[in-house]
C-alpha cells in the first residue's frame, strides 16, 4: 500500500489513525520515525499528534495498550477451564502468541516502552489486569487469597521479562511461547497441590511444553 493510497482510506478516529499511522512506519522499519513522519503519514496536520498524545513516547505507550487490548479479547474468545492453573498456562499461550504475531512492531513497542519518558504509562497495571482476568477465581490454588492478591502482579512482572530477553534478539520467536509457559509454571508452583505441581515441573522439564513434545524445538 502506498502512502497515498493510505491517504485515501476512508477517515477513522483521529487517535487510532495516528496509531494505525505508527505501526505501518515500525513494520518499515522505522522505529526512529519523527513525529512530522508520523503526520505524514497518517494524513493529518504536523500538530495532531502531539495534541492528541504529546509526545512519541505516549504513542509507544498507546501502542502497547493495544497489545494488552487484543490480548484481553482474545482471552475473552477463548473457552477457559474452571482450574486456574489451566488458565494461566492458556493465557501465557495467548500473550505471547499476540507478540510474536508481529515480532518486527512488537519489539520495536517493547524496546520504546523501557526507555524512561517524563510522564510514566500505566502498562504495568493494564498487564496484571490481564492477569487477574486469566487468574478468574483462582479455583484449584491452595493459599487462594494470597494468590489472587500477589500473582497478578507477579505473572506481568514475569512476562515482562521474557519479553525483555526477546526484544533483546536472546530469545527467538518460536520459543517465546515456550519461554512465558516457564515464567507462568515459576509463578504458580508456591500455590499449586501436588498434582498440578508435577504438571508444572514436567512444563519446566521440557521448555515450556508438555512431555513429549518438540513444538517451538
């Protein structure tokens, strides 16, 4: 698509427009992307952008609320089991899968999210409030309370992490959902029972997947 043909899609709001606007410049490549660049290419005035978000580093911050967003609805469209270990390890499957659907923006969000701006995003609530949806009731945890309470927090902090490392080029794409299995299975062993325990540790054992199999290997 070129830039003119982007000019003529037919008008949409004005902020997704700009974030629409950011992507396709990250997909390029183009993770410098002034905001006059941005502009340009989303078809708007030099000063919409920052009128609608005030800086770069608010856009890469809208951006990765995006991620959390389609996270959240693909979560929402999966038929999850009651036991919440269950959950958590299908919820790891979806974080990651939204990830590496696109590795190229994705890390590009990821590396523009932990460098510092003056006014801090709020991604660290919106990923345990990811969490504490795939938690659901915590049904089958022992210590119930406490681990509705720390591990939301805990399992974003985890995943968050994992996707340091693969921003990072340290991990590849085929093993990063593999790699946020472990971090969630880590997670869950202090409020597991001894059955889901030796699930868990057989998920550890075998890099993330259940015994036997080379998926992601």
């Amino acid at each position: 698509m070129t830039r003119g043909e982007v000019h003529q899609l037919p008008k949409t709001h004005t902020r997704e427009r700009i974030l629409d606007a950011a992507e396709r410049l990250l997909a390029q490549g183009d993770a410098a992307f002034s905001m006059r660049a941005l502009a340009d290419e989303a078809g708007l005035s030099f000063a919409t952008p920052f009128n609608q978000y005030g800086s770069k580093g608010a856009i890469m911050l809208a951006l990765s609320a995006r991620r959390i967003e389609l996270m959240h609805a693909r979560l929402g469209g999966t038929a999850l089991p009651v036991d919440a270990v269950d959950r958590i390890l299908m919820a790891a499957d979806v974080a990651a899968s939204v990830m590496c659907a696109d590795p190229t923006v994705n890390r590009a969000v990821m590396a523009a999210i932990g460098a510092p701006i003056d006014t801090p995003g709020n991604v660290s609530s919106r990923s345990s409030a990811f969490w504490a949806e795939a938690l659901g009731a915590g049904t089958g945890l022992s210590d119930t309370a406490l681990a509705l309470a720390v591990l939301p927090d805990q399992l974003a902090v985890m995943f968050r992490g994992v996707l340091s490392f693969w921003t990072a080029g340290e991990i590849a794409d085929r093993m990063l959902v593999p790699r946020a299995r472990d971090a969630a299975a880590i997670a869950l062993l202090g409020f597991t029972r001894h059955a889901d325990r030796t699930a868990l540790m057989q998920i550890l054992s075998t890099g993330g997947h259940p015994m036997g199999s080379d998926l992601g290997r």
